[in-house]
C-alpha cells in the first residue's frame, strides 16, 4: 500500500515536470515572436516619408524604430529600387542585421509643394513623416 502511495506520487510528479518544461518551452516561444515583431510574417508594417524629385533622402531608424527595442546601427533600407529622379511612390524594404523585415517605407518622389502632386489614397497622411521629422538629406543639409 505504501509502496503504490510512493509510485503514484513519483508519476505525478514526474507528469508535473514534463508539464512545467512544455509550458516553459512555450512561454519562451511567444516571448521570443514579441520581442521581434519585425519579423512577424502575419504583420506588415508601413511608414510613410516624402520628398521632392531630385533630393534623396538618408532614412534613420531613429524616425521609425524604439531605441529600447532594437539596436538602431543594424537598421538599413533597400534603396536600389528608388530613382529619386523619377515623381513616383517606392516601396522601401527595410533590413535588420541584413535579414528582411516586414516593414516597408513608402516614400512619396515628387514636388510635395504642389496641389498637383498625387496622393495615394491608402496613406493616413497624419502617419506621413516628413523629412523634417528626423530625417537627412543625403547630402548633409
């Protein structure tokens, strides 16, 4: 009789420990997809900047990413496909420790000044962060 007390508390217990670990093992799964929203395939995130033709802007992480969160010298954006020379909308890839994110920056080529200029209509334009909002020019001014 005590020795089925005995067995029956060691499988318990040992049913505890594989449970206890599963739930570990869990919990740092979920912490680990929090801490790198950036990489959640489900998500895709889209800021917004503007320019004129001709004047290339140099985009920071500082304008767009938490400095608590993720080291800001490993942001760079995949500027290949933008001709700053050329009115139009470019989607910017953004890259972190070389690897792509799902954020993208939209940026708007074209005379911002002018009434004529289009807009799409997708952009929330209290969400558009102007050059004067914490970013560069690429040619220091």
């Amino acid at each position: 009789m005590e020795q089925n007390k005995r067995k029956r508390w060691i499988r318990l217990s040992l049913s505890g420990v594989f449970a206890v670990a599963a739930a570990m093992i869990l919990l740092t799964q979920i912490l680990k997809n929090r801490t790198k929203p950036i990489f959640d395939k489900n998500i895709t995130t889209t800021f917004y900047a503007k320019t004129s033709v001709g004047e290339a802007l140099d985009l920071k992480a500082d304008g767009y990413f938490s400095e608590k969160l993720y080291d800001h010298t490993k942001f760079s954006f995949d500027l290949t496909q933008c001709d700053w020379n050329t009115p139009g909308l470019y989607r910017i890839p953004v890259l972190y420790k070389e690897e792509k994110t799902n954020c993208v920056v939209q940026i708007q080529v074209g005379d911002v000044g002018n009434e004529d200029t289009y807009h799409d209509k997708e952009i929330n334009m209290d969400a558009v962060i102007t050059e004067q909002a914490g970013m560069e020019r690429a040619d220091g001014s």
